[in-house]
C-alpha cells in the first residue's frame, strides 16, 4: 500500500499541475481500482476532523453522540462514493470508455487523499474555513475532478463537466437521503408519527 500512496500521491500532485501523463503513476487495473479504496483509510478520519462540530454542545445540539455523528459521517462519504461510482460505471458503458473505468477510479480515490489533507490544513490554518475560503476549496477540488475525469475516461470536457455536475449532485442527493432517514428515526425515538 506505501507505494501505492507515493506513486499516486506523485501522480495526483501531476495531475493538479495540468499534466495528464500524471495518469502514469496510477494502477489502472481492476485490482488496482480495488486496491484504491485502501485511500479510504487515510481519507476518511482526516475528513471527519475537517467536519467534526466544535464542541460536546453541537452535539448535544443535534441530539447525537460522538460515535454516532462519525458513523453517520462516515457512512454518508461511503454510500456517495459508491453511489457516484456505480453510476458512473454505468454510463461508461454507454459512453464507450470502459475500459478506462478502473483508471478514473484509482485516481479519484487515491487524489482524495490529497484534496482532504489540502482541506485539513487549511482548516487547522484558519480555523473555521471562512465561506469563501471554503468555496474556492470546493472550486479547485472539482477541478481537480474534472481534469482527472477528462483525462482518465477520455471523454469530452463537456462531458466531463456533466460527471462533475453528477457528482455534486449525487452527494447532495445523499445527504438528503441521509437527513430523512436521521429525521424519521429521531421522530419515532422521540414518539412522534413518522
């Protein structure tokens, strides 16, 4: 896994940079798609300092534990990312660039490493992101992800930008999901009629 992470960490810094041949250092097999998810393990406890509440009186404010916040926290990042990714399967079939799939999939799971650790230390620099601040993070990560699409998948920059768009559109379609479910099973702990 070590060398994975260097070779992908120096691929995804390429790849920030404008360079497609940044692409090279990632495993674009199906194994290595798999082994990509590994990136996990490093991504999602640095995500969860990034979204942690500040204090025990968040919260209490939202009526959930500690545990229960980073489960709910970590299992909404998962069930995005696996939702996008079987999506995206899916139209790569259509698209003619399946092939290319396990390669776009290795490089977003391994350059999510990256964006999150940017992420984090801007938020350990500046504390609370301010709201622009946190805008232009966002602007460059989808970037970041529409170059990564362009060049994996080999499709149209429109059509990579309509991934992107997808892809925001399927974590806030997530989210939702997540806050209905969060809110009819606080409801029902509570007594009230779902």
């Amino acid at each position: 896994m070590l060398a994975d992470l260097v070779k992908s960490l120096y691929g995804t810094l390429r790849l920030a940079k404008g360079d497609r041949r940044g692409l090279a250092y990632f495993d674009g097999t199906p194994e290595g798609a798999r082994r990509s998810f590994s990136a996990l393990f490093l991504t999602l406890p640095l995500w969860l300092l990034i979204i942690w509440p500040g204090n025990d009186a968040q919260l209490q404010t939202l009526g959930i534990t500690a545990q229960e916040f980073a489960t709910v926290s970590a299992l909404q990042m998962l069930t995005t990312l696996l939702f996008f990714f079987l999506v995206v399967e899916r139209l790569s079939l259509r698209m003619v660039c399946r092939s290319r799939f396990p390669l776009y999939v290795s490089a977003q799971n391994w350059a999510g490493i990256v964006v999150v650790a940017l992420m984090l230390a801007l938020h350990f620099s500046l504390g609370d992101l301010p709201y622009w601040t946190g805008r232009i993070a966002d602007v460059l990560t989808i970037l970041l992800s529409w170059f990564i699409t362009l060049s994996a998948l080999r499709v149209t920059p429109v059509v990579a930008f309509g991934l992107c768009v997808l892809e925001v559109l399927a974590q806030q379609l997530v989210a939702l999901g997540f806050a209905l479910v969060i809110g009819i099973s606080m409801n029902l702990a509570a007594g009230a009629p779902a």
